[in-house]
C-alpha cells in the first residue's frame, strides 16, 4: 500500500514560469540536449493529461482511503504538470518551432490509440483500464527515473543552462519523485498482475524510446538555426557521459529493477531531496506567496 516510510501528502503547486528570457539553445551551445530534453514539452501534456483521464475512472475501484488520497493528489500534480509544459510550446513557436505536427501525432497516440474504446461494461472494458492503470505504472517509473536525474543534473548548471527552465525540470522532477510511488502503488492495489506489469512495461518502454526518438529528430530537423540538424544515438550516448543527458547506462540498469518481482518506486530516488528542492525552487515558493496572499485575502 501506500505506506512507505517517506510518504508526504501530494499537493499541486500552482507555478507559472516566464519564458522571455529563455534562449532558443538554452544548454548554451548544445542543440541535441537542450532538443532531447525539449520533447519532454510535446509529450508531457497529452500524457500527464492522458493519466488524470484514466485515473478518474479508476477511482471507484480504491479500497484504501490513503491511496485514494494519494491518487488524488498525483491527479493535481499532473495536471498542473501537463499545463506548465503546454505553456512552453507557444515560446517555442516564437522561435520559430512550430511543434504541431509532431504533437498532432503526440494527441493521436494518447487520445485515440490509449483512449476510452467502445467497449460493454465488463469484462472487456475493466480490462483495458486495468491495462492502462499497468501502462501509467511503467511509465511513472521513468518519469520518477528523469526527475531523479534532473535533481542531480549538475552538468547542466555547470554548463550555464537557463535557470528558469532548470526550475521547471526541477520542480516536476521534484514532484515525480514525491509522488513515485503512487502509480505503482494504485496498479499493485487493483490488479498487480506479474505478467500484465512485464507486458505494459515492454510496451510503455518501445512508446517512450519511439516517441523520443522522433521528436528530437523533429525538433533538430526543424530548428531554424541548424543546418542539417540531426539526431543520433551516438549523440545521446555522447551527452549521457558527459551528464547534460541521462547516461545510457543508467537507464539500462533501470529496466531489471522495474522487473524485478522486488521492486517497490520507494527504493528510487531520495524523498528527502526532492522536498528540499521544492522548498526552494523560485517557481515553488512564488506559487506558495500567491496562495497565501489569496487565502489572506479571502
Ligand atoms: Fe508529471
Ligand atoms: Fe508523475
């Protein structure tokens, strides 16, 4: 259940971030990671949006009064999560890349192909919530991975990255890693099939590396900066070892710990790090003036 030792009760930070200042390559002098990293802004919104659908349908389905209010805590948290990337993409325009194309495909994906389908009440219908509730669960465990990351991305402060969007990687990574184990938590509760948690992990991981892969590939084809602007995996390899990346090996190290039948997301990560982030994030504590000033004035 959702007992762990270092549980905190979730609540969604309203942040907002100004991009004005945020230059188009803004790890200075290195498109690749500053574009790897962007793709997070065209997945995040339809798939953080695409979580808060599926989990208000599985709300009737929690017997614990803790994980319900766990889940409904992870539920806010998404949602303010998928909204503060959905606000960068209009800068993103201004600068002359237009991602719609690729988020056109990023909607269809989460909408369509992991949509409600019409299915009869039942047998078929609560298989293909308990399908996706499993698909959440492996997914959550990579953003709880890349949040763990980003805390812990020196290389990137090292190299000058712009701190607004640092803050933005960070408080999410921050509440990722808050909230790690509540999609593993909810999965275990309602079904915790062995099999179904190998299967949607396979399936989950081919999504993630796909999609990624092509969107760094759009955004590096695209960037008007860039002549013959591509993305490879040596590219990536590269930029792991060199830490403004996630190292590959890391994140192959990753995938038998998920597997194991032993895995629990509280063996990941370090709570305590990611309170400490949030307690002075500049996005997190302007967001804690604002409701305090509200509340004050109510
Ligand atoms: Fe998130
Ligand atoms: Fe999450």
């Amino acid at each position: 259940m959702s007992n762990t030792p270092d549980r905190v009760p979730l609540k969604a930070r309203k942040v907002s971030f100004s991009w004005d200042d945020t230059p188009l390559h803004w790890v200075p002098g290195d498109p690749f990671s500053t574009h790897t990293i962007n793709v997070l802004h065209l997945l995040l919104p339809a798939g953080e949006r695409w979580f808060v659908h599926v989990y208000k349908q599985v709300l009737p389905y929690i017997r614990d009064e803790q994980l319900r209010e766990d889940v409904l805590g992870f539920i806010g948290q998404e949602a303010m999560h998928s909204q503060a990337h959905d606000e960068v993409l209009p800068h993103l325009r201004e600068q002359g890349l237009d991602p719609t194309p690729y988020t056109a495909q990023v909607d269809w994906f989460f909408e369509k192909l992991l949509g409600d389908r019409t299915l009869p009440p039942g047998r078929a219908r609560r298989w293909w919530l308990m399908e996706r509730v499993a698909l959440i669960a492996a997914i959550e465990h990579y953003t709880a991975f890349l949040g763990d990351w980003v805390l812990n991305a020196e290389e990137l402060d090292r190299r000058g990255a712009d701190p607004t969007m640092l803050d933005l990687l960070r408080w999410h990574g921050a509440e990722e890693v808050e909230h790690r184990s509540v999609a593993f938590d909810l999965f275990m509760h309602v079904d915790g099939s062995y099999r179904r948690r190998v299967r949607t992990w396979a399936a989950a991981f081919t999504a993630l590396v796909f999609l990624w892969q092509r969107g760094a590939r759009f955004f590096m084809e695209n960037d008007p900066t860039l002549i013959d602007g591509r993305a490879t995996f040596k590219d990536f390899y590269v930029r792991g070892r060199h830490g403004t990346l996630p190292a590959t090996g890391e994140m192959l190290k990753s995938i038998p710990r998920y597997l194991s039948r032993a895995y629990h997301p509280s063996h990941e990560g370090s709570t305590e790090q990611a309170v400490a982030y949030l307690a002075s994030s500049p996005a997190a504590l302007a967001a804690e003036t604002a409701e305090k000033s509200a509340k004050g004035a109510a």
